[in-house]
C-alpha cells in the first residue's frame, strides 16, 4: 500500500497508542478491550505509515518528497 500518513500525524499516532495501551492496562472488562484495540489500530498505522481510510478517502498527511508540500487531492 502507497503511504499517506505524514511524519506529525505518525508521532501523534504512536504517543496516542502508547497511551491507549497504558489506559486499557488501567481499565477493566469491556473498556480494557476496546482501548487495546484502538492502540493497535493505532500504533500500526504510525509504525507502517498507511492507513486504510485515509486511502478508501483518497486522504493524505503525507508530504511530496520533491516539494515539500501535500498531494493535490485524488492522488
């Protein structure tokens, strides 16, 4: 898959995850469950750097190498 996560919005996912991972420690039942779930989600999309809706929306934070700036819209 094409990457269209950029370098802020990848920091902020992984700090995010980390700590949605140390909140579903905290919690428990139900709660614990859906907070590792979002960490994952979370953590991976940061790690690999695509994220699946950012590609069904034709969406990227993710600047042209060559330009510095972001992909017009479609890309």
């Amino acid at each position: 898959m094409k990457k269209n996560v950029g370098t802020w919005d990848r920091i902020i996912r992984i700090v995010a995850g980390l700590l949605f991972v140390y909140l579903g420690g905290a919690a428990t039942g139900a709660l614990s469950v859906i907070l590792y779930i979002v960490a994952v989600i979370l953590l991976l999309t940061g790690l690999v750097g695509t994220c699946p809706l950012y590609s069904m929306l034709k969406k990227s934070t993710k600047k042209n190498s060559a330009s510095g700036q972001m992909p017009p819209a479609g890309n």
